[in-house]
C-alpha cells in the first residue's frame, strides 16, 4: 500500500459537496483551505499499514484522530470521512 499512499496524495481531489459531507460528519464549519489541509495530514501520518481497498474503495484508518477517509480509488475523489466512535457504536 505505500505506492497507492503515494498516489492518492498525489491525486487526491474534492467535489463542492464533499466539503457540506465533511464539515457534518465532523459537525464542524471548517473552510475548503482547513479540510484539505486537515485531509492530507491524516493521510500523511497514517501508516500504510493502516490503508485498505475494498472494491472501487480505499479506506484510511486513523485511531489516533478517530476517523476513517473513504477515497474512491478510480478517481481519488475523497467521498466521505466518518468517525470512528459513530461507526463502532451503530
């Protein structure tokens, strides 16, 4: 997984609406600049280890921050970000 890490940091892009999914999966008012910025460090200190593929999907885990990115692995378009807590507690 260390070249996928690569790739999607080097690929990594955004849609208008992904912006609205973050900052309420996040209930935070984070800018574009802020989420992106908060996105590519998550990536960057997530040991690959840590990085999965599941069909059309990557999945970034992060316990230390509590978040997993779904990235879509065609296009590198992040989808969304989901909280670990809120997942493990449904």
């Amino acid at each position: 997984m260390k070249n996928q890490k690569k790739e999607i940091l080097a690929n990594l892009c955004y849609t208008e609406r992904v912006y609205e999914r973050i900052n309420k999966k996040l209930d935070t008012t984070l800018s574009k600049g802020e989420i992106e910025t908060l996105i590519s460090t998550i990536l960057k200190e997530t040991d690959h280890s840590n990085f999965s593929k599941t069909g059309k999907n990557f999945y970034i885990t992060n316990q230390k921050r509590n978040i997993r990115l779904t990235i879509n692995a065609n296009t590198f378009r992040i989808i969304t970000v989901d909280l670990l807590s809120k997942l493990f507690s449904k």
